[in-house]
C-alpha cells in the first residue's frame, strides 16, 4: 500500500471525482509546505518557527489548481472564504 493512497474517500459516495482530485492536491500541498518548513527550521539561521504554513498551503493550491483548469480565473477571494465553489471547474 502507498504512504499516500486515498481509498479512504471511496466509501463517500457523494464526493465527485474532482472534488477527490482537488482533496488530493491540496494534501499533497500541505505535505510538501510542512516539508518545507521543517527544512527550514533545521537547515537555516534565520528563525521561521513562528510562520503561517497555512497561508502557505492556501496559495500554492490555489496555484497548483489554476494551473491544472481549464477554467481561465479562479477568485482568490472564493477560494480563501469558500472552496467548496471551485468544485464546479471544468476539469483537471
């Protein structure tokens, strides 16, 4: 089995095939920022204990989804406050 499968989401059925593919992403997201940080933390002088790694995941997933779309102009704004309303995007 794969450290990263997500068979967990078979069992809902109301979870379309893009919004699992969207789900997929953004984990993958969060993994690498927390990676990235943690990298960080251990291999620089300055301090980035204190960062918003939140913040960090929002964006490049935002990122990351705008450039998988076909749909030319996902709103900032729609994704911070509800990202469920991206699930109507053409396809990834």
């Amino acid at each position: 089995m794969e450290l990263l499968e997500f068979e967990f989401l078979e069992f809902v059925s109301p979870v379309s095939s893009l919004a699992k593919k969207i789900f997929q992403g953004v984990v993958y997201v969060a993994i690498w920022a927390i990676w990235d940080w943690h990298n960080r933390v251990l291999h620089t002088s300055s301090s980035c204990l204190h960062e918003d790694i939140f913040a960090k995941v929002q964006t490049l997933s935002l990122l990351w989804l705008s450039n998988r779309s076909r749909k030319k102009s996902l709103s900032w704004r729609n994704w911070v406050l509800n990202p469920s309303c991206t699930m109507d995007i053409d396809s990834l």
